[in-house]
C-alpha cells in the first residue's frame, strides 16, 4: 500500500508541475513517470479521484490564487486562463462557475 501511495503522490506531483500545459494528458504524465496509463489510472481510483479531476482542481486553485491577487490584474481574465491551461476563455470561465462558484470576474470584484 505504501508503494501505491508514494505512486499517487508522484502522479499528483507531477500532474500539478504540468497543469499549465494546455490538453495535458493522464498518457503524457504516465510516460514522464515511466508507468502505463492503466497504472495511472488504478493509483488515482484508489485514492478517491480521476486524472481529470485532480488536473481541474490544480487549475482552478491556481486561477483561485491568481484572480484574488491585485499583482495579476493586470492579465485578461482569457490571459489567466491559458497560464492554467485552459486556452479557450469561455471554457475558463465555465470551469471557474462549476468549480468555484463565480465567474472569474466576480472572484476579481468579491476579493
């Protein structure tokens, strides 16, 4: 078990040093680990989670982060979007409502 769980927190690790690359893949981070996908897969279910699911969460705590801070106004609400990954802004902006319950220019005003 405790092998399982050091490869969940090495999936994770890696999947949050990479969140920024817009169609990362749960195949691309197996590769980079040097395990099959189907291994990626089994680590993460049996913590509780998906690839997909893990990957959003890492985004939007990160756009979270950067949508309350004054330093990053200066970036288009479309500009944080794509420095988490997301390229189409409509997609960000959806995501942030699904994810963290406002639209990333309520998360801007709310702060």
């Amino acid at each position: 078990q405790g092998g399982r769980a050091d490869l969940r927190r090495r999936v994770l690790d890696a999947t949050r040093e990479r969140l920024a690359e817009p169609g990362l893949t749960a195949a691309a981070v197996a590769r980079e680990l040097g395990i099959s996908e189907r291994s990626l897969h089994r680590c993460l279910a049996e913590g509780a989670t998906t690839f997909a699911t893990a990957l959003t969460g890492f985004r939007m705590q990160v756009a979270h982060r950067m949508l309350g801070d004054v330093r990053f106004d200066r970036l288009s609400v479309a500009e944080i979007g794509f420095r988490v990954g997301l390229s189409d802004a409509s997609h960000f902006v959806r995501q942030c409502r699904r994810h963290l319950g406002h639209t990333p220019g309520e998360l801007r005003r709310l702060r």
